[in-house]
C-alpha cells in the first residue's frame, strides 16, 4: 500500500535565489498550498509542462514530517526545490475514487496577498 504524503512547505536550497527559478516553476509554487497532496502536485507540475520527481532525503516515519527533494524538469532546465512533506500513513486496501469532498482544495486568496515571488 502507498502512504499519502501531505505538503507542509516549500523551500529553495542554501544558496539559491528565487530569481535563478524559472517562470514555470515559480507559478507552480504559487498554485501550491499547505495540505495538498503528493499526486495533486505532480498533476498540477504536469499541466505546466514540468517534469517533477520526488526523493526523500531521509526516512520519514508515519505521522511525521520529512524532507524531500523536487527535481523539476522542462526539457532545457532542471531545477531542485525542498518540500517539507508529512506522512499520514497507508491508503485503505479498497480502491475507490475520490468524491469531491476527498479532494484537498486551495484555500481561498486574499486579492490584496502578493505573489510568492
């Protein structure tokens, strides 16, 4: 069984500038929210056209909060973020498709919020 992974944060390494990231990447981290889903941010990096890949960067027990690397790839730059990412522990055995209330949905945005970058 998978485990569900849940967003807790997104940060750029020691070093690197968020003017460095392409336009791409830094759009997809402002389509990004606490809460949401592993899966909900590979499909949101592939409707813009990102390659994106996750590696743990240590063991993360259930129930808690571990680091991963992002590998971003759009096939002329690749690009690595960390995201602070908790384990929530196994899906049920059963599949069955999510409903819309399953779904993590954005929190609404203030107009007056900046942009991330």
């Amino acid at each position: 069984m998978a485990d569900i992974y849940l967003l807790a944060g997104l940060t750029l390494p020691p070093g690197v500038a968020h003017e460095s990231l392409p336009g791409t990447v830094t759009r997809f981290m402002a389509d990004c929210w606490p809460g949401m889903s592993r899966t909900q941010m590979m499909a949101r990096a592939k409707r813009r056209g990102l390659r994106l890949s996750f590696r743990a960067t240590a063991p993360c027990p259930s129930g808690g909060t571990g680091v991963f690397e992002l590998r971003f790839n759009d096939r002329a730059v690749e690009c690595l973020l960390l995201a602070r990412l908790q384990r929530v522990g196994a899906r049920s055995g059963k599949r069955r498709p999510a409903s819309r209330t399953d779904v993590s949905r954005p929190p609404p945005r203030d107009p007056r919020q900046t942009r991330l970058f």
